[in-house]
C-alpha cells in the first residue's frame, strides 16, 4: 500500500463499523475515524460518495469502498500483513475449524474450549452474524426484558474467548477433505482441521427488481439497525410479511415518520403479537397483496436518492413515495465456499445432516440456519451448535 491517507466513515450503533474496525486495528493500519452521528460529518460523507447511506465506508486515497469485505482490505493493505501472518495456517493442524462466528459457532466453541479442543472460528462479516445486527431479541430465553442483538453477540463472543477459542476476522474460499483431515482455502493462507463446523448461516435475499442494486446503500436497504438512524423525519417502504419485516419496521418508526409495508400475500405471515404492536402503531400502513416492482430515484438537493417506489396492489398499480427501502423478504443460505467440497445440500442450498449434525463427509459438522431444516431461531441455533459440539468432541476421540 502507499502512504495514502486512510479514512473510516461509522457510527458507535453499527456492528460492522465495530468489525471493520477491529479488522484495522489487527493488521496495524493508521487511520482516521468520522463518526456520522455528527450531522457535519455525515453530510461530508454524502457529499464524497454520491449520497450513500451506509456504513461503514472506507476510503484509501479518493477511492471508497463501502462495507469493504476481506478481499478489499487484501488488496488495499496486503503489505501490513507479516511473512507470519500469511504462512501460520499452514504451520498448525486445528482440531476444529468453525467457519462463522454467529451464534451457533460460538456456542459450540464455548463447549469445545472448554474442553481442551484447539478451536479456531473464521468470520468474515459481524461477530454475531443477523442476531448482531437485530435490534433487541424478546425471545431468547433467560432475558425477561429482551436483550440487544449486538450486546448477546458480544457475551457469546467473550464467554467462547475466555475458555480459549481463537477467532480471525477472514474468509473461508473453499475445502475439501483429503486422507483423515480437511484442507481449507482462506484470506489468510491454507489451512488444514481435524474437523470442521460449517455454521455460516443466512443472508438476506434479493427482490431482483429494477433500481434495486443500482440504489443500493443510497436509498435500499437489508439492515435496519445499520441505515435505519439516517432516515429521521423521513418516509420509508418496507417488503415483507414475516417476523422480521415487522420487528424491524417496528424499529424504524423510532426515526420514520412514516412507513408503508408492502405484503405481496393476503395476510402476515408474523407472530400474533407483532401484528397488534403494528396496528397499535399510527406510523405504519399496511398494504397486503402488494408487490414491490420497480425503484426509482433522481436528483434531490444535487444527489441521486431514492424517491419513489413503483408497486402493484390488487392488480392495479400505485406509486409509494418514499426516501428508501427496506427489504426483508427471507433468507438464503451462505453455501457458496462449499461448491466442490463434495458436502451434499438440499435444492434450496441448505446443507443436509443426520440427527448427530454430522454432513455426507467425515469429520464435517454442520448447524444453525445454514443446515436442511433449521427453525431459524436464536435459541436452536445456539442449541444446535452445543449438540455439534458434543459430536464433534465424539468424532476426534475416535481419531485419537
């Protein structure tokens, strides 16, 4: 890298502002931070990056990468990063591998530290993965009042480091099992495990719709506890009828002034008591049979911004005017590292287990929403990765 003039764009309330940080700080990188809580900051990062709303942003020099991934910071600082650095995964054979560090990965490295199993979780987004980025989770048990997403993922992550378990900001490419161990492509070189848990679990799907990925971080959104704070006195659509189309709505009206959800079926598809928070609240409209089409932006005070969204209700179409949108259409699974890896996958791309959460391969272990038939919840997702955990300790036993 040359001596250009490094400089982070953030907010305290953001999980992947804190993971990019984090990623900075470990590879030694200078840099300056702006938090955009302050009005005069945001407004000098809008100016500077056409009017995006997301964060973190990161500039090197003129150019910005916004939420930059671990490839992006390869190649823009791969000469902070030491000989050791680069050659230590092929110097040690892990007993465990997890590759995500969202709940399921950290509960089941609670549960293997603890018991002496070398235990290395890879993540390459936010430690805590969606639940991080969930504003405040009613329903995990032992939390009468709810607890914030980002504060469970910090406890998870300080309770699995404090019995050992080592976790490196980085991505998994690929693996494969070759003789008794599984070899392991990664950002930080190749690495080889004893076994492996695949705990990567969901993303946001895509509507697929045009103006969707050209407005996107300008005006479209999957994360509400990330962009939802710049859109104070603002109006906003959200799409979705699930649980999480309405809990995260239901975050928005701390800052919207007005929000329209658009529900292409007839009725929710949320819990009972979501649904009476939402008719209890005068700052949301519900439009069911309604299909979000297409989004359109244009110059508003000199920057390109989403100003309307163009759907279809009953047949008929109707304009929703709106300064963003907020799309929570369900979740597909994060499989891609795994195409030739051999580990079978049902037509969706979650990955099938037996009832021991052990795949097709020996040695690989999969739980969490990631696996064939998992619930989606917080609490099975941490239980599952517990049940891993103890097959995982079972299969090395034998190996020994």
């Amino acid at each position: 890298m040359s001596n250009k003039t490094v400089v982070m764009y953030g907010a305290t309330w953001c999980s992947y502002c804190r993971a990019l940080k984090k990623k900075l700080d470990s590879i030694g990188i200078s840099y300056q931070y702006k938090d955009v809580d302050d009005p005069g900051i945001r407004a000098e990062m809008n100016a500077k990056t056409e009017n995006n709303q997301t964060i973190p942003v990161l500039f090197v020099g003129t150019d910005y990468w916004i939420n930059p991934g671990q490839e992006i910071l390869d190649a823009q600082f791969s000469n902070n990063y030491t000989d050791e650095d680069e050659q230590k995964g092929e110097k040690t054979l892990h007993d465990v591998i997890m590759i995500g560090a969202g709940p399921t990965s950290l509960a089941a490295a609670v549960y293997t530290s603890r018991e002496d199993i070398e235990t290395l979780i890879f993540e390459k987004g936010v430690i805590g993965g969606l639940a991080a980025i969930t504003d405040k989770i009613d329903n995990y048990p032992g939390f009468e009042e709810g607890i914030e997403g980002l504060q469970l993922a910090e406890k998870l992550q300080k309770q699995a480091e404090r019995f050992g378990a080592k976790i490196e900001l980085g991505e998994v490419q690929s693996l494969k099992k070759e003789g008794d161990y599984i070899n392991l492509q990664t950002t930080s070189g190749e690495m080889t495990a004893k076994s492996i848990l695949i705990g990567t679990g969901s993303e946001w799907k895509k509507i697929n719709i045009p103006g969707e990925k050209e407005f996107y971080g300008r005006g479209v959104h999957n994360c509400a506890t990330c962009d939802g704070p710049f859109y104070r006195d603002k109006k906003l659509v959200v799409v979705g009828g699930g649980n999480s189309s309405a809990q995260e709505a239901l975050f928005l009206t701390k800052f919207a002034k007005h929000i329209d959800i658009l529900i292409r079926k007839d009725k929710w598809r949320a819990s009972d008591v979501l649904i009476r928070e939402i008719k209890d609240n005068d700052k949301i409209t519900v439009h069911f049979n309604t299909t979000a089409d297409e989004i359109i932006g244009g110059e508003v005070d000199g920057m390109t911004k989403v100003t309307k969204v163009i759907g279809t209700k009953n047949d008929k179409k109707i304009d929703f005017i709106t300064d963003g949108i907020f799309v929570f259409i369900g979740l597909r699974p994060v499989t891609e590292y795994l195409k030739g890896s051999g580990v079978k996958v049902d037509d969706k791309g979650f990955v099938i287990t037996d009832k021991k959460l052990k795949t097709n391969i020996e040695g690989i272990f999969c739980a969490g929403d990631v696996r064939s038939g998992a619930t989606m919840q917080i609490a099975s997702a941490v239980g599952e990765g517990a049940s891993a955990a103890l097959s995982i300790r079972e299969y090395l036993g034998a190996l020994k």
